[in-house]
C-alpha cells in the first residue's frame, strides 16, 4: 500500500466491503444484503437441481431404453418455451441482485417487480407442484419482506433523488456551454 501513498492515492483495504462502501458513504443494511443473497439462491437453485436430476435421468435412462419414445411437438416447444423464460428470469434475478448493492430506489422497484412475476408464475403451476409453488412463493414473498423493513426503506429513501426525476441535471437546461461539464 505504501505504493498508492507515494501517488496521494488514500489507502484502502480492497476486500472489506464496509470500508469499500464507507468510502462513497452508504452502507448496505442487513436485509438488503439478505435479500441479495436469497435472490442468488432463487437464481441458482432451480439450475442446480435441474443438473442433478437430468444427470440421475441420464444414468437412469439405460433401464427405459427398451420402452418406445413419441414425443410430441407441442410438448417440446411448450418446454423450450419454459426453458427460454427460466433463462431470462435467471438472468433478471442475477442483474437486480446486483443492483440492490447501489442502493437505488430503481433497483428496488425492478426487484419488487420482478418478485411479484416470480410468486405469479409460482402459484400458475400450484396444481402440477405444489411443494415448488410453495418454496418460490416463501422465497420471493421473504425478499419482498426484507426490502420493505425500515432499515430497507431508510437506505434507498437516503439514495433517492429530490423531486424524483425532475430534480436530476439535465444537460437541455444548460444555460452556457460549461454548466454541466
């Protein structure tokens, strides 16, 4: 670190994320950090378990070789369908995760957004799995609960912007050329 001193850089721990975030001011509350984490999880689990039982499918498939296959062409794009909107909800997951860490009110709104689809789509498929139904809609209902908790609200409340989208710098308000620049 003496390197950065030599350059009037501040020295600064680069694996302590309090220290990290002190520097621009904001810390990350308890249940946004929660939140995030449940939000991997949502992400990564269904991928995970998805490997594992197409892999005990495929060691299974030796006993079922015999037994005659006709797929239907509905069913297939049906779960091509489900596969392709499994990857967008993954990748959703995974960006407002990132997100929550800014702390701005943009990313709490896209996550709040973004958990009801996931606790509509779970409830859709109640009937065919109904212990599945119940740990995405416990999942998503639980990252609802921790960004609505007042340390929660206080963080983003804290990052919004004064009078919302009117208030931000606008570079058509300029009045000469080196006012926002």
């Amino acid at each position: 670190m003496s390197g950065a001193r030599e350059l009037g850089v501040p020295a600064m721990e680069p694996f302590k994320e309090e220290s990290a975030s002190a520097a621009v001011g904001t810390v990350m509350p308890g249940p946004v950090r929660t939140a995030r984490i449940v939000m991997w999880v949502q992400a990564g689990a269904p991928w995970v378990l998805g490997i594992l039982f197409g892999v005990i499918a495929a060691a299974n498939r030796s006993t079922t070789r015999n037994r005659p296959r006709t797929p239907a062409r509905g069913a297939m794009a049906l779960g091509f369908l489900f596969l392709l909107v499994g990857i967008v909800l993954t990748i959703l997951l995974l960006v407002y995760a990132s997100k929550l860490k800014s702390l701005l009110p943009s990313a709490r709104t896209g996550t709040t957004v973004l958990e009801i689809v996931l606790i509509v789509l779970a409830l859709v498929q109640v009937a065919r799995n109904p212990v599945g139904t119940l740990i995405g809609v416990a999942l998503a209902g639980w990252v609802l609960y921790l960004l609505n908790t007042g340390d929660a609200k206080a963080a983003f409340a804290a990052n919004a912007v004064p009078g919302g989208l009117a208030g931000r710098a606008d570079i058509r308000d300029a009045r000469r050329p080196g006012d926002f620049g």
